[in-house]
C-alpha cells in the first residue's frame, strides 16, 4: 500500500460523522484502510478503519510513538490523547 500517512501522525477526518476530529494512525488494514484512534470514543484496542481519502494530514508526528508502533510495543490511550492534546497547543500557538 502506497500510502500517505506515517505511523503516528496526526490526521482529520474529512468526511463521515467525525468529520473535522483529530485522530492518530495506528496502522494499516490490508491495502486500503487506515486505523485510526483517538485515545476516548477509538481506543487503541478497537481501532477505527478509515479509508484514506477521507482523510487529511495534520503535518506532525510524534517521533516516540512512532517507534513504539514500528517496533510492535502497545501504546496506551492516554499517550494517544495526549499527543493529540500537543498537536491541538501547538495549532492553538500559530
């Protein structure tokens, strides 16, 4: 799969019931999804599936989780939200 996103990158939903929520990757589904979660509603354990065109990237990645997910190591929800929290301070600064 050729896709866009990085492994915890911030991303918003551009279509569907969340529209214009703020949610992490946490992986990739066969050859078309992306699982996505928000640390609350989408947990880490029950990802939601997303296509990626419905989807747009925030431009920031957080490098620790990032390497916890490279290298197969359980994240805990609070960091999800947590690094979300951080991208929405830094939106909050510009």
């Amino acid at each position: 799969m050729d896709c866009p996103y990085r492994l915890a990158e911030v991303v918003i939903s551009t279509a569907g019931r969340d529209q214009g929520k703020y949610y992490l990757v946490v992986g990739y589904e066969h050859d078309r999804y992306v699982l996505i979660a928000d640390g609350d509603k989408k947990r880490f354990e029950h990802p939601k599936r997303k296509n990626p065109k419905h989807l747009r990237s925030a431009c920031f990645v957080n490098e620790e989780i990032s390497i916890w997910l490279a290298n197969g190591k359980r994240i805990r929800n609070e960091d999800i939200k947590r690094a979300i929290q951080d991208y929405e301070k830094i939106e909050e600064a510009n």
